[in-house]
C-alpha cells in the first residue's frame, strides 16, 4: 500500500510538473505573440500617422499655391513673390511626396489615387511654370488671365486637390482595416 501511495504521489508530482512546463510554454507563446503584435502595430501606426501628416502637410501647400495664383489672377500684390512662393511650395510638395512614398503600408487604392493627384500636380506646376515667364514680363492683361485662369488652371488645380483629398479618405479607410486585422 505505501509502494501504491508512493507511485500515486509521483504521477500527481510528475502532472503538476506537466502541467506547469505547459502553462510555461503556453505563457512564452502568448508573450512573444503580444510583443511581435505589438511591435507591428506600433510600426503601423507611426507609418498611418505620418502618412496623413505629409498628406496634410502637400494639401496645405496647395492650398497656398492656389492662393498666390488667385493673387496673380486678381492682380493683387507683387507677381515676382507670389511666383518665387509658387515656386517654394511646389519644391515643399516634392519634398513630402518623397517622404510619403518612403512610408510602408499603403493601400493599392491609396498608392493609385496618390499617384493620380501628384500626376495632377506635376501638370498643375508645369502649366504655371509655362505662364511664368510671361507673368514675369507682364504679358497678360487681366481680362486673359482671368481667362486662362477660368479655362485652364483652375480644372488642374481642382482636380490635384480633389485627388489629394481622396487619397486621405483613402488612408483613412486602410488605416482603419489594418487595425483590424492588427
């Protein structure tokens, strides 16, 4: 009877060792699991905020450049400086395209949208860029630019916006997938 208590005693001894080596295992598992997730998810959501942040920062740089071109229409303030800030704001957007186009985790819906408002910009800066001169040498009378303006900037400068905003709901609508499959 002892040797029957004996081997009794050593399986319970030899479960509870079972036991605590998969509770260990188990714990490891769950604890590698949680950092490697969140290791990702950090990573992700700096990648989606600073993806949004460059977004903001290219739209308010076209917001500005619509402004000094609505200047130059209006025949307010000096044509030299509202084209020497066109000029600055366009070389701050190519710098926050680079940026965002470093970034990670973008959408193939976000990446085409992106692509067609930056195509957007690119025209709207070459079409300016082509009017400069002339704007410099004061070779538009107002009633022109308006009219250039009207027929051929404004389409561009609209849609570039358009594209720009979209690809932000775009980066929304990823950042809120992504979450949840993080």
């Amino acid at each position: 009877m002892a040797k029957t208590k004996e081997k009794s005693s050593s399986n319970e001894n030899r479960s509870f060792i079972f036991a605590g080596i998969l509770l260990f295992v188990f714990a490891s598992v769950i604890m590698v699991m949680s950092a490697f997730t969140s290791r990702g998810s950090r990573a992700y959501n700096s990648s989606a905020s600073m993806s949004l942040e460059y977004l903001a920062e290219m739209n308010d740089e076209l917001r500005q450049v619509n402004e000094n071109v609505l200047e130059i229409v209006g025949g307010v303030g000096d044509v030299a400086t509202n084209s020497a800030e066109i000029t600055l704001s366009f070389d701050t957007i190519e710098k926050y395209e680079g940026l965002f186009e470093n970034l990670e985790y973008h959408s193939d819906a976000e990446t085409r949208r992106y692509n067609q408002a930056k195509t957007f910009m690119r025209a709207y800066r070459e079409k300016l860029n082509a009017l400069q001169v002339t704007l410099n040498q004061g070779g538009f009378d107002q009633q022109t630019m308006r009219a250039l303006y009207t027929q051929e900037i404004a389409p561009i400068a609209y849609t570039a916006s358009e594209m720009l905003e979209a690809t932000v709901d775009l980066n929304t609508i990823n950042t809120r997938v992504l979450t949840r499959r993080i």
